[in-house]
C-alpha cells in the first residue's frame, strides 16, 4: 500500500475545511489543513459574523429613540464607529483562536501557507511537498470586482469592517444580501447610504412581496435607491472622495464605494488543472453528491463548488465527507429546503419555495398571509409593518413555503424551517395553539 504523509490535506480553513478536518481527526486520521490567510474563514473573519455583530450594534440607534415611548428618559447619545469596529474586530482575535486551538485539540497540523496541487494525491506548500490519500478544497469564495475603469477605488466586504473612519456618504453597489445589509447598518450609523443596481429589483429570487416590502420600509428611512443603472468608471477626486460615472450620463459622489456585486470561487492558482479536476459551467469546482470531483482523491465543499454559499451547507459538507472516507458512514446533506435570512432592517427570512415557485411545481396552491404592525412598533410610533407568507400545495395541504419579514425574523424562522422541512400541512399550522402575545403566533392563525 501506498504511504502518504497524510490521509486528508484539507486546502482552506473556513467552517466547511475545519468541520471536516476535525471530523477526520476523530477517526484517527492523521490530517493537515493549509491556510494562507486566518483559521475560521469568510464566516468567521470577514463574513456573517462580524457582520451580524454590525447589525447588532446598529439596531441600538432605534431603539434608543423607541426607548422614550416607553418611559425611559436618557441622555445626549452618539456613536463612536472605532468603538465598535475594535470591539467586533477583537472578538474576530477571539473566534479565530477558538477554531485554531479546535484544530490543535484534534491533532490537526496547521500549514499557515498558500497550498497548491501538484497531481491527485500531492500538494506544494510552504516550499515543500506532501502527499495525501485524500485532498480536500474547501477554499470558498471571495467578492467579485467589476471589470470597470476605477474600480480598485472601491472596497468589498472583506475590508469593510476596518475602516479608518465612519462615511458620511456611501454609495453600494448590488440589490443582493451583502448590499441591502450593509445598506442597513450603515444608514442607522448616520451614513446616507445609496444602493445602485444594475437590475430592476432588490434580492431578485426572493418571495416579491417580501422584497417590495423591505424596499418600501428602506425607502421610507431614508435609504435611496438608482434602478437599472450601470457603472461607466469611477473617478478618484483630490479630496480622496470619489465620483461614480453612470452610462446614462449621470454621476455621483461619495466617500464610500463598496461593491457587493456577488462572489466567485476561489479556484485561481490550486493547481486544478495540474490534477486534472473538472470545473462545471459556472467556474466553480465540479463535484457529485458526495463532494467527490472526477478525481477519485480529490475533493470539494463550500462557496467554491458553488452550490449553496451558506456556512451551515459548508459545515454539513465537510461533516459528511469526512464520515464518508474515514468513518464508513455514508449519509448525504440534502441541499433542498435549506433556510436563509437576509440580516437587513428589517430582517428577511425564508425557507422552501416562492409562491411563483410552487406554481410551477404544484399548479395548484394557495397562499396565506399576515400582514400586521408589531406591537412594540406601534407603542414606539413606528409605521414598520411585518409579512408573514405560507404557501401551502392544495392536493397535500403541505406547507412548501414560508417567509417572512419584519423583527426576529431569522429567528422565528428556525424553528418554522423544522415545519416545513418535515412537511406538516396548512391543518397542522391551525390546530397549534397560539402563543400569545407573540409576532409568531400569526404563523397559526392565517386562516
């Protein structure tokens, strides 16, 4: 039998890498995993994360002024944006530490260095080569830049959360998750924040109700919008604020760009070719229903395959390999019925299929939904109203979809998602007794 340095050289430690190496650790495989920039990956460092962190802080800029509604009466308040940024840049020291000393624990050798493959069962790293009987990429994604003259001006969501100062002018481009959070966070910090998109919608694949909705609530606070505009260059000025020249002729200023236009795999300089691994048509790593590529000892999971970029779908991936090859249990993530949440304000959260969706699936179904001010909106004074949709299959009475927008989405969402996932009916929803006084309660009561 062959010898190999390793079993698993896992290249990329995000969630879906650390996952699935420490899983193959605990079955006594000896595993390395490269890494060129910080254990945790985009989640962790750069991502969700320090991102929610953000919304977290954001969020306080409301319910400070609601608080008076309440009886609460406070002093002069202001925002310190270095405050913030250290705090949540510390507690992504912190987390970045907890992944390496995971590793550590689990006898995992970390390679803190750019890691290439070579052929199917080698990889060239830090100067040397190793071999493995099983190569793991799981190097995930990174912001797609524009190819427009100027765009190196602009920044993405990796260098967000480190800047020198709060803007008093941002312009985002994009209509997607990225966009329309940061666009949240960044209003409640007193920044006036444009959202430019080359289409004519926000978050396009979402139930449209939910995304007209959440468009008319960011309007009204005060966040604009340019439709169907497109980006001829971008222009450095003197000052170091910049003018976004638009192909309609119009332009813009702004001290801020921040281009959330999408993601692509990080597949660039991984020696893929020189192993003879397959990309599919979107350029991202091809691979089967077990993560395995065409090449029998290489493998892939997360953003850089391309099926579903969300840490959770990364983690079970990996989780899933690696009892695959080194534990003999084969079970594989089901990638339908996978929840989402968009984390702007308000938050969006979905889980199954869109109206338009399960028409076309089904023919026949009906849709129910709530349409309500929640009770703390209407004591602070605020006009913000929730949506709560379900779309049920007529011939089953199976609950296919749901979403909603409106405070704690996300969160009522999760355990919504068990629902749906299990496919219990639209009659199962009504003979639940009502928790109350609850936003969630309207989730039994659509009749």
């Amino acid at each position: 039998m062959t010898q190999y340095d390793y079993d698993y050289f896992v290249i990329g430690a995000g969630s879906g890498g650390v996952r699935s190496a420490r899983i193959a650790a605990s079955y006594g495989a000896r595993v390395a995993v490269a890494e060129e920039f910080r254990i945790g990956g985009t989640c962790v460092i750069r991502g969700c994360v320090p991102k929610k962190l953000l919304v977290y802080g954001a969020h306080f800029a409301e319910d400070l002024d609601d608080a008076r509604r309440f009886g609460w009466t406070l002093g002069e308040h202001r925002f310190d944006w270095h405050t913030l940024r250290d705090n949540v840049l510390a507690d992504v020291d912190r987390l970045n530490g907890l992944y390496t000393a995971t590793l550590t624990n689990h006898k995992v050798d970390q390679l803190l260095d750019r890691a290439v493959l070579t052929d199917p069962h080698h990889v060239s790293v830090g100067g040397r080569t190793v071999s493995a009987r099983h190569i793991l990429v799981a190097t995930g994604g990174r912001p797609l830049i524009p190819d427009v003259p100027g765009a190196e001006h602009g920044i993405t969501s990796n260098e967000i959360f480190h800047l020198d100062a709060l803007p008093k002018r941002m312009v985002i481009a994009g209509g997607g998750y990225i966009a329309n959070e940061f666009a949240g966070i960044f209003h409640e910090f007193g920044t006036h924040v444009t959202l430019v998109n080359r289409g004519d919608t926000i978050l396009r694949n979402w139930e449209p109700a939910l995304r007209e909705r959440l468009l008319e609530i960011s309007t009204v606070k005060g966040i604009a919008f340019r439709f169907n505009t497109a980006f001829e260059r971008v222009e450095k000025l003197p000052d170091s604020s910049l003018r976004i020249h638009f192909k309609d002729g119009s332009n813009l200023d702004t001290d801020v760009l921040l281009w959330a236009v999408g993601r692509v795999p990080n597949i660039e300089g991984l020696g893929l070719e020189a192993a003879g691994v397959a990309l599919n048509a979107s350029g991202a790593i091809a691979v089967d229903a077990d993560s395995h590529t065409n090449i029998p000892s290489v493998h892939a999971v997360g953003d850089v395959t391309d099926r579903i970029q969300l840490t959770p779908v990364a983690i079970r991936e990996g989780h899933a390999l690696a009892d695959k090859l080194f534990g003999d249990k084969h079970w594989r993530v089901d990638h339908s019925c996978v929840a989402s949440a968009v984390f702007s304000n308000p938050p969006l959260a979905s889980v199954g299929l869109t109206e338009a969706e399960a028409r076309a699936k089904y023919g026949d179904v009906r849709a129910f939904t709530a349409d309500f001010r929640p009770m703390r909106n209407v004591l602070a004074g605020r006009n913000e109203r929730a949506l709560y949709k379900l779309v049920v299959d007529v011939a089953t009475d199976v609950v296919v979809g749901a979403h909603m927008i409106g405070p704690d989405a996300p969160e009522i969402l999760q355990a919504l998602a068990i629902a749906v996932k299990a496919r219990l009916t639209k009659a199962q929803f009504d003979e639940t007794m009502a928790l109350h006084p609850t936003m969630s309660e309207e989730l039994v009561l659509m009749r």
